[in-house]
C-alpha cells in the first residue's frame, strides 16, 4: 500500500513537473484516438447500411414458360442449395400479373386479356445471406437448368462492397501508422521525464532500488497519460458523431445513422484500453536503457 | 559556518542503541565471515585503458582502510567494481561470501543495501529537503513509512543534523551537505561504508569533523573504505590502515595500530 500510493504520488508528479510535454503527448494521443475512432465508427457504419440493404436485397429469378409443377419444384430444391441463399419465395405467374395489377392501379385493364394468355413468367424471388458473393451467386443461379434469366443490381452490391473494403483497409493502415506515431510520441515524453530524473535515478540505484522499483513511477506516468487522452477522446468523439456525423448522414438521407448510445460502451472501453497500452508500452521502451547502470 | 563540537558526545550516549538496531536490522547476506576480497582482480575498460593489473586485497569486517593515490591510480575504478558499476576484465571480487562475478543482475540491489556510498560532490536531490534525502535512500528498499519516520530522525542526530531536517541542501555548508550523505549512507544500516573522497570539496576544519564521524561509525562496527589523497589527513588519523595504489597495483599496505 505505501509503495503503490508512492508510485501514484510520484507518477503524477511527473506529469506535473512536465506539463508541458505531457499537454502536447495528451493532445496527440487523443487526436490518434479520435481519428482511429471515427474510422471505424464510419466504417461500422457503412457496415450497417450495407445489411440493410442485404436484409432487403433480392434477386428475382425468371424460369423458362412450360415447365410443370415438378420441374418447378426441382429448380428451387436447386437454388435453395446454393449456400449464399438465405430465403426464396415462389411466384407463379398468376400471382406476378396480380402483382402488376395492383401496381397498375386504376390502368389494370391494360392488362385484362392477359387472364387466358399470361406472358409473365413463373419466378423465385430469392433473398442473399451476403452482399459480398452477390455476382457469384447470380452466376450461380444463372446455371440452373430451366432458369430464363435473373434480375441484377450488381453495381451497387459491387460499390457497397468496395466501399466498406477500402474503409477496412484504410482503418488498419491508419491505426497502424497512428499507433506508432502516438508510441513514439509518449515514450519521448516519458524518456525526458526520466532525462530530468537521471541524477535521482543513479541515487537510487547506488542506494539499492530494484529496476521495477524505479520504473513504476514512469509506468504510472504513462498510464495516467493513457486514461486522461482517452477521456478527451471521448468526449470529442461524442461532439463529432452527434454534431457533425450524424447530421451529414441525415442530409444525405439514404443513411439511418447508428445511434452513439449503442456503441458508446465500446467506443469508451476500446479508448480507455488502447490510450493505456499506448501509454505503458511507451513508458516501458522509454525507461530500459536508463535502467542498464 | 559553525561547527558542532557536542556532535560525538551525543553520538556516544546512544551508541548502545545504534547496536541494539543494527543487530535487529542486519541484513544477512549469505551469513558466514563479512570481508571483501579481489582476488587477482584485473580492470581494463573498453578504450583500452588499463586501469587495474592484478589487485589481490583482503579487507577484514570493522576494518578502516585508506585507499590513496594519485588520480588515475586505479582509486575510482576498485570503488566501481566494488559497487557493481563496472565488472572486472578477469578475477574475482568477493563481499561477505558473495561473488560480484557470478551476481544476477536482479541481485545488485541487495549487494547495494548492504553498502553505504559517499561521494566527494554528496549527491543529494536538490527538491528534497534533508529529511526527504535520507527517507529516501530508506523508501527505495520498501521500508514502511512507521519505520522510516522513526529511523531518519536518529540518523539525523546521529551526524548533528537533528535540527537540520527541513532546510534544503543549498541551504547548507559543505560539510553539513556531507553529513546528509552520511547519514544517507547509515540509513540501510550497511555492513560497510565506501566513501569517495569525502573530504574533497569541503574546507579542512569540517573535513576532520567528517573524519570524526566516520572514525565514530567504524568504533561501532562498521567496515570503513576511504579513498582519499588528502595526505594531511592520512597523516593525521595513521593509526588506520593505509593503501596505496599506483599504476593499478598496490604499491604499500600498512596495516592499522589501533582497534
């Protein structure tokens, strides 16, 4: 207990003596945080619009005229084994010309002979389990013997799909470079913290300090840094997703925004943990080479 | 400046105490006989400069020893070696039955506990006031609080300092600066004290009040190392035993009359 409340006492009084290094390290880790952040909020995002439009995402598949009940049934036993298929609907050709009835609204006498000589095919109307398979499984469905043809939007599966791979790859880029940046930047700190206490450090070890002895001060030093910038970063993450964000989003309409509140436990756990590692490892690269006396 | 000529009588009256602690405090090493020994001890550092050739010394326990020579005898590198700052280029090095060669890293702080250091420019932290100087040396070896807060002020009026404990260092004269260290040296209740010209930046009246100090800590047991080339003061308290490096050998080892 008295070493630990030493540790803390000294550790803070690091930060202290330094602040301004420790205001600039702060700023800097939190910046980190908050642009790795809202990265992957973005990226979550668009992860959440690409499921929605998965959740309604169909494919309407047409099947050649003259196929009997049998033949039918056998196709969509086929399609059913796809396993990118998640749910497929029948639709006879009797109920795609209600369909178009109702569509058609008051103009259905357009097609009111069409009763005795139904030119609309039989169709499946299937529904995706993945948006990324999208043209695999249209091929797919495409082979099947007594198959005519398939609707496709493949553009947009295609786009979405794009999109959300580049977001990833640049998220992992980004919190790559950011973490090595923000570690540099915090064991810089720290090594100046120690630069100042050189001469208490080689007091302390002629009067018989242990290396941890010595090094917790720095540790608590980091940790401190580590809580303090993930706390900023929080807060100005709410001020962005709620202020800046979500409001783009909505301008742009096609975007149901994910609310902060779903994700905020996460967000702060993700932050505090990360600006924590960020600061100890820091401290730790820091502090090895003054230990070697 | 002013000196403290009552420092020894009140040490006296309390020596009884001083050897009741350290008894209770000693840190028992590896038990057995407490001497240091080189043992053909050879220094040459990585520049090549050649700084001990073959050093055999045996230092006995409540031994006080001169150790003098011109600068760059070899003086500093033998208090190195004994401190586990540098490691010897060939021989051995033995303090209380424990090699210094054969040493685990994660050990050196023990063998350092069971030392006291002065040094000729004191090494006290500036920030911290005399009492914090001195507490520290105590906290650094995970003592509890309860016990450093009865220990540091015996020390203290141990070496005339009682009176002292809030001044900071710059407030004080050499030789009370001196005093700090030594009592940051007593702290641990070391088995031997190394002290590195002590005497070296402090006028010569409050040298031989750091002498008396030291002279006083040895009468009650404690193996006392000092590296000096202050040849007056040699002269003056003879009646220790003298070691004279020169080259990196021992050139004379005359042994003390009294004790």
């Amino acid at each position: 207990m008295n070493k630990i409340s030493y540790f803390l006492k000294e550790g803070f009084k690091n930060i202290w003596v330094n602040w301004v290094m420790s205001l600039v390290t702060i700023s800097v880790l939190s910046l980190c945080l908050l642009l790795l952040g809202t990265s992957l909020i973005v990226s979550f995002n668009v992860k959440n619009l690409i499921s929605q439009v998965e959740g309604t995402n169909q494919i309407a598949v047409f099947l050649n005229a003259g196929l009997d009940q049998k033949a039918i049934d056998a196709v969509g036993e086929k399609i059913k084994s796809i396993s990118n298929v998640n749910k497929i609907v029948f639709i006879s050709s009797k109920e795609a010309l209600e369909i178009q009835k109702k569509q058609l609204g008051e103009y259905k006498d357009l097609v009111s002979g069409l009763e005795n000589d139904n030119y609309l095919p039989n169709a499946y109307q299937v529904s995706l389990k993945s948006m990324a398979k999208y043209s695999d499984t249209v091929k797919q469905l495409g082979s099947i013997e007594g198959v005519k043809k398939t609707t496709q939007n493949i553009d947009i599966a295609n786009k979405l799909t794009q999109i959300s791979n580049v977001i990833g790859v640049v998220g992992i880029w980004l919190f790559a470079i950011l973490a090595v940046v923000s570690l540099f930047i915090v064991s810089n700190t720290i090594k100046s913290a120690v630069y100042v206490r050189k001469r208490e450090i080689n007091i302390m070890k002629f009067v018989g300090a242990t290396d941890g002895f010595i090094r917790w001060p720095f540790v608590v030093e980091g940790l401190f840094i580590g809580i303090i910038s993930s706390i900023v970063a929080v807060g100005a993450e709410y001020y962005i997703y709620i202020g800046l964000i979500s409001k783009a989003f909505n301008v742009l309409k096609i975007i149901n925004p994910i609310p902060i509140t779903s994700f905020s436990g996460y967000m702060i756990a993700g932050f505090l943990i990360s600006g924590i590692l960020v600061g100890i490892c820091g401290s730790l690269i820091s502090i090895r080479k003054y230990l070697r006396v | 400046m002013h000196g403290h000529p009552n420092i020894l009588q009140q040490n006296r009256g309390k020596r009884n105490i001083l050897i009741l602690i350290s008894i209770g405090n000693g840190i028992n090493f590896k038990g057995g006989v407490k001497l240091i020994k080189f043992i053909d001890t050879i220094k040459i550092y990585d520049n090549g400069t050649r700084a001990l050739k073959s050093i055999n010394l045996k230092i006995d326990d409540g031994e006080f020893v001169f150790i003098r020579g011109a600068s760059g005898a070899g003086k500093s590198t033998l208090i190195k070696l004994l401190m586990h700052e540098e490691m010897p280029t060939a021989g051995e090095i033995n303090i209380n039955g424990y090699s210094i060669t054969k040493m685990k890293r994660r050990d050196v702080p023990f063998l350092r506990r069971t030392m006291g250091v002065v040094f000729q420019d004191f090494r006290l932290i500036h920030n911290m006031t005399v009492y914090e100087n001195v507490a520290f040396a105590m906290r650094v070896t995970g003592a509890v609080s309860q016990e450093i807060r009865r220990r540091v002020p015996y020390v203290l009026s141990l070496v005339g300092l009682a009176k002292k404990a809030r001044s900071f260092p710059h407030e004080l004269s050499g030789g009370e600066q001196q005093r700090v260290s030594l009592a940051r040296a007593l702290i641990n209740n070391p088995f031997f004290i190394i002290a590195d010209e002590p005497t070296g930046n402090i006028d010569p009246e409050m040298s031989i009040e750091i002498m008396e100090l030291l002279d006083e800590i040895n009468s009650r047991g404690t193996t006392i190392i000092m590296v000096t080339h202050d040849a007056t003061l040699v002269e003056r308290y003879s009646y220790h035993r003298i070691i004279t490096i020169e080259g990196g050998l021992i050139s004379e080892d005359i042994p003390g009359s009294s004790i």
